[in-house]
C-alpha cells in the first residue's frame, strides 16, 4: 500500500476554476460591514446585530448564530434546579442529623502513671 507522495486522479482537475463563490461572498460581507463608528465590542454583539438584521445576513447564517448565541442569552436549567443526586444526597444529610445523628466516638483517656 502506498504512502503519500503523488496519488493518480487527486486533487482539482485540470482546468477547473477555483471556487469563486467563497471569495464573492467574503468581499460582499467586507463591503456591507458597519462603518466604523460602529464596531461591535463583542463577538455576542456581532451576532446579536445579524440575527435582528443589522447586518446583512442570509437565513442560514442567522440560524447558526442564533444557536451560537444561545448559551450566552439563557441560562442552562440544570444550573437553576438541583439534580436527582444532588437532592438525595440533601435529604440523606438532613436525615442523619438530630435523633438519628451517628454517635460520637469513644474518647481515649491516656493514663501515664507509672
């Protein structure tokens, strides 16, 4: 089996044209971007504008920001309410306090008389 080097058949055929569509896309971007007295602080910021529409930007992309953006917006429900483990191990605590409390251990009385 051979290793690296040249693979017959690979890469770009001869002839065919680099993919434009990219690079019509990057500059239509640079070319709608905000002047620059309005520079977004953050990259929320940024996507928060896209999304309502302050910045030209198609469906697709808006989609994708707003899934990005989600966790900065909204907190996680896990974080707001304790998990299964989490209660059971506050309940077993408030148990074994009061009447049901383990014992103390024994003390240790050291005589050293001799």
């Amino acid at each position: 089996m051979a290793r690296g080097g040249f693979r017959p058949g690979a890469g770009r055929p001869k002839g065919a044209k680099a993919p434009e569509k990219a690079v019509k896309k990057a500059t239509k971007a640079l070319e709608t971007a905000p002047p620059a007295s309005k520079r977004f602080t953050t990259a929320l910021d940024f996507a928060m504008a896209a999304i309502n529409g302050d910045v030209e930007a198609d469906l697709d992309s808006k989609v994708r920001l707003a899934i990005a953006a989600m966790p900065f917006q909204h907190a996680k429900l896990e974080s707001a309410a304790p998990g299964k483990k989490q209660q059971r191990q506050e309940s077993a605590e408030k148990s074994a306090a009061g009447r049901f409390a383990p014992p103390a251990p024994p003390k240790l009385v050291v005589n050293n008389k001799q």
